[in-house]
C-alpha cells in the first residue's frame, strides 16, 4: 500500500493546487503518485443506467470509455486502506485532498494559525500568504521545501519492495524479507515459458476460495 498523505483545509483553501503541485514534483523525483479525492458527493452510478442497476445487484462495475475507465463498488465498508491497496498497488505515495475525519497524516491548508476542531494528524501546516519557518510550517514559495519534506517522511516509512494482503488486510513484511520475495519470485518466473521481461511490478493472485471449475 503506498504512504498515505492528506492535504486538508477548508473550502476554497487551495488544497487542489497544492495536490498538483506536490503530485508533479514527486514524480519528477523518481516517485510514483496517486491521487484520491475524498467528497461527501454521490460518485457511483445511479439507478437506471446500465452499470448502476448492475452496481445496486451487488457487481462491482466499471465504465469504459474513450478517455479512460471509471470504476465503481458499492461498499458501505469500505475504509482508506482498502481503497488504497486496490486501486493504488505499487505507488509509492498517495496523496488525499480532504479526509478531514480520517486518521493519516496531513498537511493543513490555512491561516498559520487555524486550529480546526475534531482535525487530527497535522504534521505540517501550509499558508501561502505567509512565510514559512523551514520546518514544519511552510509558506508561499516553500513549496519545494514542502516536497523535500514529505520525500524524507516517504523514505522512513518505506517497508520494502513487496506487499502482501490476506483478503484486505495488508501482511507487514520486513524490507530484507520482502526483497528475499521478490527475487525468488522474478527468478521462478524467468523460468516460465513466455515470459520475456520481468520488469516493473510483478502481481501474483493466490485465489484459495475461488472454486475450481468442474469437468
């Protein structure tokens, strides 16, 4: 599951620009990022449409088109680490506008002094009409040193090359052990017939409940 970072703030506090912003740099570091909007707005396709009536008989469903593909799954359960594992394997970091209510770490956007009520996690603050103090305070113009920072806290909370998930709950795994995995799976698969380039991430689906098909 990649590391989880929230960029939280009122409305109109510039939380999107900021996403970009930080979205953009990390990548151009060499990290690969995703990017999840928390809205309290309905997102799911509604009741009439092909893949909302499939969404309501329990389906997940997922909408193709010429631009892309959106997919839908109507889970009342569903929490910030399931998401993230899901449809973010193998990012390094995930960056989440909003999820005031979530416990994760956050950047708050907003007047330096802004104690907003029930918000937890603030590990830094960001107001672009101010300048900064260098450490955890950050002001307009900082935000490359914003960048430097949430890179260092990417780097300590790194766990290793694998991820390994029982239904969805993620298995911790040593860095060393994790990178003894990975090479014993790379080198089984340089074995396997058809199999010309391993490279990038590599995913393996162990399906015990799924029932063998009879005949």
């Amino acid at each position: 599951m990649p590391w989880v970072i929230a960029v939280s703030g009122f409305h109109n506090s510039g939380k999107t620009t900021l996403c970009r912003f930080l979205a953009e740099e990390l990548r151009n570091r060499g990290l690969t990022v995703g990017y999840l909007k928390r809205t309290h707005e309905n997102v799911c396709s509604p009741a009439g449409t092909d893949t909302g009536n499939l969404l309501a008989d329990g389906s997940d469903t997922a909408l193709w088109g010429n631009d892309g593909v959106r997919t839908e799954s109507k889970a009342d359960d569903i929490d910030l680490r399931t998401l993230a594992g899901v449809f973010f394997p193998g990012k390094d970091v995930l960056i989440l506008e909003g999820g005031k209510n979530l416990s994760v770490p956050r950047i708050w956007v907003g007047p330096a002094g802004e104690n907003p009520e029930g918000v937890t996690g603030i590990i830094a603050r960001y107001d672009r009409s101010i300048a900064g103090n260098g450490d955890t305070l950050f002001g307009g113009g900082d935000e490359l040193a914003l960048a430097d920072f949430l890179e260092n806290l990417w780097k300590k909370a790194w766990t290793g090359p694998v991820e390994i998930y029982t239904g969805e709950k993620r298995v911790p795994v040593k860095a060393f052990v994790g990178e003894f995995i990975e090479g014993a799976v790379r080198g089984m698969m340089s074995a396997l017939k058809g199999v010309t380039g391993i490279a990038g991430d590599v995913r393996v689906y162990l399906r015990r409940d799924q029932k063998r098909p009879a005949g």
